[in-house]
C-alpha cells in the first residue's frame, strides 16, 4: 500500500521576495490594489505546482497570508476591535491596519500587539477579544483559495487555525480587562462550523485544523476545551470535512488527556523536536485515525538523514499499520528559505550540507517512496554521501574554540561575572553626566536605498573601499547631528553598515555560512536571510571599534557600541544540530567578549549587547530544560559582557517578550530596555517595580510608520511612573528605526524626547 506524503504549509514570500516587493510596493502608492492581489495569486499558484510536481500527495491551501496567517484567522471570525472596524476599510487595508498600524487622511490606529510564535522568530499579531466580540464570517479565503488551487488541478486541503489556539493565543481588550478568551468558545464554534460547512460544498474533503498550543503547559479549562470544541465538530460531520489535528514544535505527552478520544481522523504530530512521544501519542489513537508522522524538519536547512527517517517511520508503522501512516514535514515550511536552487554563490561542498523548502518537498516525498517500496536507492545514496561529508567536512571543528570554551566552567573561573556589583558600577558610571529620564534609541537608523545602494556597489566592487568608508562616515556624521538636534542623551552611530544585526557579525566571524536569496518572513514585510552556523566560531578580528570610534570623535555626548548578544546571534541564525545549543552560545559569547573589551580600549564608555531573541530560545513548557536554558543564556550574556571596567555601561535590549524579572537581574546589565508600547496596562511592569539595576520601556512602536503625539507619550510615561521609581526609568523607543523613514523617525523622536524633557522638568524642581 502507497504510503502518503504531506506539507503542512509552504513559504508565502515568493523565492525572489515577490511578496515583500508588491506588498511594500502597495503601501508605497507604486503599484494598485488589484495589483498587489494579483502578485498573491502568482505565488500560490506557483507554490501548488512547485508541490504538485515534487509528487506530494497532500498540498496545502490558505497557508499564504499578505501578513500574517493569524491575523487573517481573526479578521475571519470578525475578532476586529471596534477602533479598526468603524473604518470601513477594505479588506487588505484593514489587515495591513492591524497588523502595522495607519495614519492617514482621518484613520489613526496603533497596530495591534505582535508577539513570538512559540520559540520560533516569526511574529504573530495577537487576537484581542472583548466582551463585545460577535463571531460571524466577514469573508471567505479558505474557499477562495481552496477553489483558486481546484480551478488549477490541485485537490488541497485547506489549512485553519483551530478555535483553542486561537482563543488561547489571543488576549483580552482593554474595555474587557478581565475576559478570558477561552470563555468565548462556544460563541465561536458555531462560525467555525459555517466556515468548514463552505470548504465541504465546496469540495474539500479534510482540512488541517492547527492546534499547536498543546505543546505549551495549558490550564485544565483550556484542555476541556479539546473535548468541547471537537465533539462539536463530530455533530455536524455529515456537512463538513474530516479533520487532522495538527500541532507542532514539541511534545504533547502533558496534554495527551486533552486530544485522547476525540472524534477526528487523525493527528499530526513532530517527531523531529519530540521523537521520544512516538509511544505515548500511539497509545491514545483510535483504530483507524492516522497518524501524520512529522519527521523532515520545517525549521532548520539541514538536509534530512533520511535513512534514519525512514527507519523512524517504519518504527511507527509497526505499531499502527502503513494504512494510516503518513510520512510530513515537522512544521509548516513557513520558517525556511524558498529554494536552494537560487543559490548560485555557495561553495558546493557548503550548499551540499542544506535543504531549503523546495528540496525538503522531495524528502518527504522520497521517504513515502521508500516506505511503500519504490525504489529510490539512487536518492539514498546520494543522501547518505551528504550526510558523511558534512560530519567529517573542514568547516566544522576547531580545538581552540573549544578549549577556550571550557575554561569558561573551570573552577575558580570568573569569566561570567563583573568586578563589582551595581550599585558600585552606578556610583562609577555617574561620570557619563546622564540626566534623569535619560534618552536614547536602540541602535539602528534609516537604512535609506541610498545605503543600500552603496552597499551592494561595494559589495560588487563598483565602488573602493575608500569611497565606501567614506559614505559610512558621512552618514554616521549625519546621523549624530541629527540625534544632537533632536536632544538626545546617549547616542548611536546608526549601523549604516550593517546589512543585518546578525549576519553582519557572522560575516567577520568564523564558522558561519551565508546565503544570497535565503530569506525567511519574519513578520510582515520584514524578511531575514539568518546565517547558518556551519562550525566552531571565533572573532579573527574587531568588527565594530572603527565605526563606533568615528562616531564617539564626532560628539562630547556618550555613543554606545552596538552589538549583538550571543543568544540572538544563536537563535537568528539557524544553528548546528551536532553540537549543544549551549555550546554554540558560549563560542559566541567568548567572541563578543573579545570585541567589548576592544571597544572600552578603545574609549567607548556605553556597550549595548543587544539580545531580542533570548525569549523566543525559552523552552516552551516549564521544567528542568526550561531551568537549564535561563542558567546558560544568561551566562553567556555575562561571559560576553563581564570583561569590562565598573565605570563602563553595558545596556541590552529585548523585544516582543514577556520577561521573567528573575531572568533579567541574572543578566546583570546595568541597563536594559523591554517592548512596551504595545502593552496595555503598566501590570506588566510591577514585577519590575524593585528590580535594582535600569530599565528603558520602549515608548513608541518602530514598526508602525504612525507617529504617537507628544500627549500619548506624556501619558505614557505618566503610567509607568505611578509602579516605577523616576530614577531608574530610561526613555527609548521598542527597538531600532531600522525600517522606518527619516520623517517619521524625526517627528516620533522627537516628541518622545520633548515628553521627556517635561517630566525631567518636573522632577528635578
């Protein structure tokens, strides 16, 4: 019997960045509505025959998304805040509102909160349920695009996010303070029913339903509600479609009460984070549901071993039969580059070690071969020669990393600590001359076309060296005139050399690969193309002091020296599966411990050693994992930052996070600033309130173009005010105006400075 293979999603940005283009294009005035929509349809239909032709058997629909999957679910259901709904807005004019927030003509809305999707680097916008939400179907792309796949001979299966994630990834309004979305569910189902009654007529027969929050540690009434909401479904199964149960991205053993029983076809679980659940998952199937088994990663570019998925699979069909065994990616392939095919620049023995999204279509495809039989002994070979030269390839070890890396532990070692503790380091650090209510931004300025330009001539060598350095340095002088217009306290020197926050390091440092067209959605239009640790890392030289010493020669103000922390460099890019993550982050901790003691050398009195990403590492259920990530992560951060001076500052920054406060203080910086400004209420900051060290809350969203008014920034900092002590509170932004405009930088900077200077006003009568 052929055994199926299956995806559970495909990028949605175009192997070229189509998306990015059309979408930016759109908002820009360049290109129209109609136009825009038609460049989506190009994509999916694209991704279809891309999947069609690589033999899977089943393809998925409404996985494509102009921003973002979860935000599309809620527009669906009509969970859209009043405050967007009176507008009237057409329906993409309304997601790009939500999503990014709109300030134009007589519309101006903040953007809704974006937060991490699990431990991954993509971002979701959060669904915001009220008291007054009335559930009912605004639209239909599920069965458009269900249709739109048909009319081109592909039969798909459409892809939803199922009723308990949505509810329990969301959040109550402001108005509803005390709401717990979970409540709503039986409000809710009924218009999930309608939707899936629509795909039935219209020709589905199964639907994947995600539910990928039974990973996460989940209330009792949250796990009821697997029962409540799937034996609602069973009611009306003559007119809907069968159901797969997807989750992904761990294990659901604790939940394994939740899903047991349920009226479903099958479940689809990931086997590559969580290959040890295989027996447990088993143990709670009904006789002839399916088992979708995840094993070809959909978040790293590893090529698969497939000799050893295939023995995996055959693992698990010896306990439920081939009949109901199909053979899928772990995840969506959402979180990988489109295709390594357009990497014409790689060294081939490099590019032979990966598999993009294209290529992981053909493993899966080859392992369901393989498990039915078809001979595919050419594919493994090949496969396997891959696989040894990887482990025994020149890239990969260097002894001097790795002793270096043990002296971190050795007793008596005190590479993980600062000379004095904060309240000496304060008292040294008062000769910056700071004022109350410090300001400062995080790190990056406008990265104009022009800059972009001129990089891409150097990179080409259109342009010297000379004349490169040279524009680098005008726009640094540019940029510090402009922050000491605006008043800023502690300036940046804009990164106009930085391509990215991370590859820009792992460009000067050893061990890491790099891609030309390897971009991965992050949220939005906002697309990475993450490094890929290949190897041992080290720093063969300073990567940041000339740069940051032009800038501070420019200025009597302090300008800090920017840098990326040792888990974002990790997390960012995508990393080794043969050595620890621990192990890589303390390889890049020693590295940018080497470049911040060049930096104090070189006179630079303000570090920031930024770690975005260091939340999004967190183990996603609590336990001993969970306890042995906050131990290394922090002490890679202080492995990075301790080798300096009491009187010089070290800051970090961290975004889109809910922190524990315990967390923070192991970090010991002395500074530290958190996303803020799309938070609600300042509960979120009481457990902050006794935190010894300093902390900025960014005041304004810097991936929204809408400019605050100084009013809102004055009652914003009014409200923090009231649960945090003055003296600690440093004014900044969420995170760097890297994608952002100079007009609209101008204008938010400087009404959060102006805020500022009242309140210092104030407190220093």
């Amino acid at each position: 019997m052929a055994v199926e293979s299956s995806v559970l999603g495909f990028p949605r940005i175009g192997a070229l960045r189509e998306l990015k283009k059309a979408t930016e294009g759109y908002w820009n005035g360049k290109i129209s509505y109609d136009d825009l929509v038609k460049v989506g349809k190009e994509i999916r239909a694209h991704n279809w025959k891309s999947q069609k032709d690589a033999g899977v058997d089943i393809v998925p629909s409404n996985d494509f998304s102009f921003y973002d999957h979860v935000l599309d679910t809620s527009i669906l259901f009509n969970v859209i805040p009043e405050r967007y709904a009176k507008y009237n807005l057409a329906p993409l004019d309304l997601l790009f509102a939500m999503g990014r927030g709109l300030q134009k003509d007589n519309v101006d809305v903040p953007a809704c909160e974006m937060v991490k999707w699990f431990d991954s680097n993509y971002h979701y916008v959060r669904p915001t349920f009220s008291n007054s939400t009335e559930f009912k179907l605004t639209g239909s792309k599920p069965v458009d695009e269900f249709l739109e796949a048909k009319a081109l001979g592909v039969q798909t299966r459409p892809v939803i996010v199922g009723p308990v994630s949505l509810l329990f990834l969301g959040k109550s309004d402001k108005d509803s303070i005390d709401l717990e979305p979970i409540t709503l569910l039986q409000k809710l189902l009924p218009v999930y029913v309608e939707l899936l009654s629509k795909l039935f007529a219209a020709g589905a027969t199964e639907v994947q339903i995600d539910e990928p929050v039974l990973v996460l540690d989940l209330p009792e009434k949250v796990q009821a509600a697997f029962k409540t909401a799937y034996e609602f479904f069973a009611k009306h199964q003559a007119s809907i479609p069968q159901l797969t149960l997807a989750t992904y991205f761990g294990t659901v053993v604790p939940n394994l009460k939740a899903i047991a029983g349920l009226p479903v076809k099958g479940f689809h679980f990931d086997f590559v984070r969580s290959p040890e659940q295989l027996d447990d998952v088993v143990s709670i199937l009904g006789d002839k549901q399916t088992l979708s088994v995840g094993i070809v990663d959909g978040r790293n570019v590893w090529k698969a071993d497939l000799s050893s998925a295939i023995a995996f699979v055959e693992k698990a069909i010896k306990k439920v039969g081939a009949e109901r065994v199909i053979v899928a990616t772990s995840s969506s392939l959402l979180h990988t580059p489109v295709d390594l095919a357009n990497e014409k620049k790689l060294d081939a023995e490099i590019k032979d070690f990966f598999s993009f999204a294209t290529q992981k279509l053909q493993e899966v495809v080859v392992v369901a071969k393989a498990i039915s039989g078809k001979d595919v002994s050419a594919e493994l070979a090949t496969n396997a020669a891959s696989i040894k030269a990887r482990i025994a390839s020149k890239y990969t070890t260097d002894a001097k990393v790795q002793e270096r890396v043990k002296s971190i532990d050795a007793e008596g070692s005190k590479l993980d600590s600062r000379i004095s503790g904060f309240p000496n380091r304060l008292e040294a650090q008062k000769s910056l001359n700071l004022p109350l209510f410090p300001t400062t931004t995080i790190g990056s300025f406008p990265q104009t076309s022009e800059i972009r330009k001129k990089r891409n001539a150097f990179t080409k060598g259109t342009i010297s060296a000379q004349e490169y350095e040279s524009f680098i340095e005008s726009e640094i002088d540019m940029v510090i005139k402009f922050q000491e217009e605006v008043g800023l306290d502690v300036l940046v020197h804009g990164e106009p050399e930085r391509n990215d926050m991370v590859q820009y390091f792992g460009e000067q440092l050893t061990g890491f690969a790099f891609t030309s067209n390897g971009w991965v959605q992050s949220y939005g239009t906002r697309y990475v193309r993450p490094p890929i640790i290949i190897g041992d890392v080290s720093r063969p030289k300073a990567m940041t002091v000339k740069e940051s010493v032009y800038a501070q020669s420019r200025t009597q103000k302090p300008v800090k020296g920017m840098l990326t922390g040792p888990v974002t460099c990790l997390r960012w890019s995508f990393p080794r599966v043969d050595v620890s993550q621990r192990e890589q982050a303390l390889q890049l901790s020693l590295a940018l411990r080497d470049e911040v003691s060049d930096l104090q050398k070189a006179g630079i009195r303000v570090i920031q050693v930024d770690e975005p990403a260091i939340r999004e590492g967190l183990p996603l259920r609590a336990g001993q994992e969970r306890a042995n990530y906050y131990k290394w992560a922090a002490q890679s951060f202080r492995v990075a930052t301790s080798g300096v001076e009491d009187s010089t500052q070290i800051h970090s920054h961290f975004c889109y996070s809910d922190f524990d406060s315990s967390f923070i203080k192991a970090l010991d910086a002395d500074v530290v600033s958190i996303e803020f400004s799309k938070k609600e209420s300042t509960e979120y900051i009481k457990e902050f309130s006794t935190y010894p060290n300093h902390i900025g809350l960014g005041l304004f969203d810097i991936h929204s173009p809408r400019v605050p008014p100084v009013e809102e920034f004055e009652r914003r900092i009014a409200d923090i005010l009231k649960v945090y002590p003055a003296e600690n509170f440093w004014v900044n932004p969420d995170c760097g105006m890297k994608t952002r405009g100079w007009e609209e930088t101008t204008k938010q900077l400087t009404n959060m400075v102006t805020a500022a200077k009242k309140f210092r006003a104030e407190y220093t009568k």
